[in-house]
C-alpha cells in the first residue's frame, strides 16, 4: 500500500499515449487517473467532472451520488490520502442534503441547492450506503458511518418502502437511475442487483428472498420456476417474447419487459454475487460474444433500442441524445469499461482482461487524455463531458483487478 501511495504521485511525463507500449500505456493511465481524482476535488467533494464552464453549465461540477459513490470505491483504495479525504467530504456533502423521507438527492451542486431529478432517483440512495460501507471497511479512521447511523437509518427506510413486500425487490419510475434517459421501469436489473448487495453489506433481513426471485424473474428462461404465481405470469410475456436469452433481462413490468441487454446490469449481477457461477460464466461468454467491449469498453447495450421499436420513448430523442449507439442506448462507456475488465478477470480470462484494460487506457487517452464521458458505439468518435471522474475511478478498479491489488 505505501509503494502504491508513493507512485501514485509521480507526476506523468509521457504526453503521447501512441509512443507507449501496453505496461507504459497502463501506468501512465493509472497516475493520470490518480492525477484527475485529485484536481476535480472541491470543497464539497468530488465533481462529476472538472470544472469550467460547459461543466457548470450542465452541473457536471456538482456532487453526484451516483458518481461520487463510484468514485469513492477507487478514493479509497488509492492509498492517498487525499482523495481518501474526498470521498469522505463527498457523503457527508450528500448526507447533508438528505430529504426528510431519507432519499439521498441525486447531485448538489452548492451548499443549499439539492436535486432529486423528475420521477426520483433511486441509484443515488443505493452507490451513496455502498461507498459509505466501504469507507468504514478500507479507511475505518476516516469512516463515517456511526456518525451518520441515523441518516443510514432513513436511507435504508426509504428504499424499503420501495420493496415489493413478496419479491423483495425494489421497484421504480421509469428513467429515474444512472440510465436516465431509458424507458426501464418496474422492475429494474442495475438497480435490484445494488440493492442485493446493500443488503449484504448492511445486513437486512430478506437477501435470501430478493437473490431467489431476482433470478427468477431476470432470467426466466431456467428450467425451474417460481412458486408465485404472479412471477410466473410476469416470466410468461419474456419467454414467449425475449430474443436474448443467455443474459438477464434489463427489467420486467406488467406485460413488457427490456431485452436489448443491458450490459452494465448484467456485469454488476455477475459481479455482486446474484448469479450462479455457471449462469455467471455464460453471461460473461454471451457479452464476449457480443462484442460489447468495440469500439471500446464497453457498450452500454449490447443492441439499441430503435426509434421504431414499441420500447421507444419521445424523450430519447431530445436534442438528439439517446438515438441508437449514443449515451445510454449502446454508446461506449469508460465507466462500464472497467466494471467489465473486473467481470473478465473473474468469470473470463485473464488474457481477455489486460487486454481490454489495454482498450480502455486507450480509450481514456483521446484528446490528450481527455477521460471522455463516452463513445459512439459505432463509430467511436469521443462524446460527452471531457476528464469525467467516474471513468478516471473505473480505470483505476479494472487496473487493481487486472493486477491482482484487492483491498
């Protein structure tokens, strides 16, 4: 840990990612990654992205839960003391701004100006008590979770209330977690696999249950089937219906459901322990297979939804955002990137691995390392926000994996 803290503040002297060869490549990437966390600190903590004025203009410069709870996992694990700082000034900044009810806002952006986005947003909660977990657990010294027990307290609380009582899954708005701009609703296979996992980490009554049905109904083309019958009804649609049947299906709602294979879904249920190590080990070979990781890693879907497509909604479209291989509807997103070199380096190959923590450097490294938001999934041409912390955080994850560094 201590050789790690010292090299992680060599300052980079490579500017040209093209002269490097894949070892050089990949460390480079690393102190950079390191180098970026550092500089998009704030007072209040980690921002989405570095700040100017296209990142105010678009609050890419407040404190999003999602993606500081992201952030915190490879804060924490970075052996510096400063960003171990930051992701504790990131939850406590979020903490503050909690709602009465215990929902954790979706960003703050000053210290009285707190958003909680159209139709709620139920992932914030969620990465917010997993990065607060993993503090206590890797920098018990700089925890905060006695500290804010009764704010815990409430956030487990208000989620709860969105637990079917039966299937102990949470259920949700459409467009309300990280894919927010995706017609998932019901219930959503990103966001159950976080809650199995809090629920772990927390250790709440039910987690048994929630693996049990999650199963079920996520993946309802198995042999054996559910003892409720309202699941089995739900299984029918999908199975009469669904053309992707080695992943989980993205969501289930009453009568419709979402199999265009949502990629960083699937990775997070093979990775969080929801899936058997054999249905764990064909979903990484179905995604393989899928080539989700070109143009780079990884694509959100492993296809889009089209405009024609019953699963369409109008405000994909808007300014032209979400049409097919863009954002969230298959472009390629760094982020996803890493979450898939862990699930390779688990369920793959470790082959498979280094060589896509070898794309995803290069992705990082366009634009004279700009660490942009995403990709054209078709085209791979660099979208979004430029030096995006999240993707900087999820390089430096696969990195740890990818060399066997697990605290």
């Amino acid at each position: 840990m201590r050789e790690l803290s010292r090299r992680s503040r060599l300052p980079s002297t490579v500017s040209h990612p093209g002269e490097l060869d894949a070892p050089a490549l990949l460390e480079e990437c690393r102190v950079r990654a390191l180098n970026l966390l550092g500089g998009n600190l704030g007072p209040l903590g980690i921002r989405a992205a570095a700040a100017g004025p296209r990142a105010r203009e678009r609050a890419y410069d407040a404190i999003f839960a999602r993606d500081a709870g992201v952030c915190a996992l490879a804060m924490v694990r970075s052996g510096q003391p400063q960003l171990v700082h930051g992701a504790r000034r990131s939850l406590q900044t979020l903490a503050l701004h909690q709602a009465d009810n215990g929902q954790i806002p979706k960003f703050v952006q000053s210290r009285h100006r707190a958003d909680f986005w159209y139709v709620g947003c139920i992932d914030a909660t969620l990465w917010w008590l997993i990065a607060l977990a993993d503090l206590e657990r890797i920098a018990p010294k700089a925890g905060l979770l006695a500290h804010l027990k009764p704010r815990v307290g409430r956030a487990l609380t208000w989620l709860q209330c969105q637990e079917h009582p039966r299937l102990q899954l949470l259920s949700q708005n459409e467009a309300s977690d990280w894919a927010d701009i995706m017609p998932r609703s019901g219930f959503v296979l990103y966001t159950n696999a976080l809650w199995y996992h809090v629920k772990r980490l927390y250790r709440l009554p039910g987690a048994a249950q929630t693996v049990h049905h999650f199963n079920h109904l996520f993946f309802p083309f198995a042999r054996d089937v559910s003892e409720y019958r309202r699941v089995r009804l739900l299984a029918d649609y999908a199975r009469a219906g669904a053309k992707m049947r080695r992943l989980y299906l993205s969501y289930v709602n009453f009568s419709f459901f979402g199999d265009e294979g949502d990629v960083f879904g699937n990775v997070l249920a093979v990775l969080l322990g929801l899936a058997p190590e054999r249905r764990a080990r064909a979903i990484v070979s179905a995604l393989m297979q899928t080539d989700v990781g070109a143009p780079w890693p990884a694509r959100a879907t492993c296809v889009p939804i089209e405009e024609n497509s019953p699963q369409w909604r109008a405000y994909m479209g808007r300014h032209r955002q979400n049409l097919a291989y863009q954002y969230h509807n298959g472009g390629c997103w760094p982020l996803i990137g890493g979450f898939w070199v862990l699930a390779l380096a688990r369920y793959g190959s470790r082959r498979a691995a280094y060589d896509t923590l070898v794309r995803l450097a290069q992705a990082n490294a366009h634009n004279d390392w700009e660490f942009n938001e995403w990709f054209h999934g078709r085209s791979g041409a660099a979208r979004g926000m430029p030096r995006q912390s999240w993707s900087a955080a999820a390089y430096l994850l696969a990195y740890d994996a990818v060399f066997g560094l697990r605290r």
